[in-house]
C-alpha cells in the first residue's frame, strides 16, 4: 500500500516526449494493464486504440486542435496515441 500512496503522490504529467516509438513489449504491458482498469459499475467493455502510423497521428492532431480552436498540438509531440 505504502508504494501504490508513494507512486500516487509522485506522479507528474507528462508534456514532452520522445520520438522513438515504444517497444512492442512495453505497449502490450501497458494495453493489459488498461483493460483491468475500472470502469462504470463494471458493465463497460475497454476498447483501446492505439494510433502508431504517423499520417494518422498528425490528422487526428490537426482535427482535435480544430476543434479546441487551436493551432499547436494536442498530444505533445507524442510518436504514437493510444485512447481507452
């Protein structure tokens, strides 16, 4: 319990990244990881996206920039998206 309090307290946002994408490994962990996550009442289902071709990457980040009424980037510069 003490590590779960120390990782809750010390956890940060993150707003810049690197542009490697991340190892094949890892991302199965974390999409396993997402599907264990709470959901409301335990009815809904996880569906998780993840977005790692670049072209696609970059017009989801113009719409949803057009659509904040915005011109910068939405996702930080993030080589892949991932959405739960």
């Amino acid at each position: 319990m003490a590590d779960t309090l120390t990782i809750l307290k010390t956890r940060r946002s993150c707003r810049a990244y690197k542009p490697e994408h991340i190892e094949e490994e890892k991302l199965k962990a974390i999409l396993e990881a997402g599907t264990y996550a709470a959901t409301g009442m335990g009815e809904q289902s996880p569906i998780i996206l993840v977005v790692r071709n670049q072209e696609v990457r970059n017009k989801l980040a113009k719409l949803n920039a057009a659509a904040m009424g915005m011109d910068i980037d939405p996702f930080y510069g993030a080589p892949e998206l991932g959405k739960r």
